[in-house]
C-alpha cells in the first residue's frame, strides 16, 4: 500500500509495520514519478538475479531501481517519450554498473549529461 501527503505528515509514530518513507524528487519526467529510493526497497521483494516487472514503466524508475539491486527488469510503456526516457535512463545505468560507476540517482538530463560524461571519459581512459 502507498499513502502520499502534499506537505508533512500529519500522523505522528509509524503508522504500519513495515513503514517505508521517501521523498519525491524535486525534478519528476512523469506526474507519476516514483522516488527510486522507495522502488529500490520495494524491488527488493524478488531475489537477487529475480525478473521485476513493470507493466506501466513510466520514466523507468521501478527499471533503475531494479538495475541498482542487481535484479532483472522487463517494463512495458506505451507512450512513446516516457519509453524513450526511461530506455534512455536505463541504458546509462546499465553502462553505469558495468563500468564500475555509480550511477546514483539519473532522473534530470543534467544528471543523465553528466553520467554520460563520465562513461564516455572512462571509457576513453579506462584504470
């Protein structure tokens, strides 16, 4: 279950065992942008190596998270510029991970620039 609140919390203590708690990202490519800090505890359900489904990929944030856990992902978007962001998000994390790069959080195209950026170097100066 997801609960949201525009603002604090107006409950005090935690509300559910199991509570899990994340802010939403100051910059958002979809108005249903979910934080990848929340995704990635929540796709830590599926085994390490696991397949996690997407149905409704949006930006690829469940995708990135499940990359950043070390489980598979297959998102399924029919949108044609939120699949180009999230495959686009995706692929620098991907190529991230390979390289020994953390890629943190690739959710603004500052952000994307800067990650593509330090591939390309490292790629082109390898240690």
């Amino acid at each position: 279950m997801l609960w949201g609140t525009n603002g604090p919390r107006p409950m005090r203590g935690e509300p559910l065992p199991g509570w899990r708690e994340a802010s939403t990202p100051p910059v958002r490519w979809h108005n249903a942008e979910k934080p990848v800090s929340l995704m990635r505890q929540l796709v830590r359900i599926a085994r390490p190596g696991g397949l996690v489904l997407d149905p409704f990929t949006g930006s690829g944030s469940t995708g990135v998270a499940a990359l950043l856990e070390q489980r598979r992902f297959l998102g399924i978007e029919c949108m044609a510029e939120h699949h180009r962001i999230a495959q686009q998000r995706l692929r620098l994390t991907a190529r991230a991970l390979q390289a020994g790069i953390d890629p943190g959080d690739p959710r603004t195209p500052a952000h994307l620039d800067a990650l593509r950026d330090r591939l390309d170097h490292h790629t082109d100066h390898p240690r």
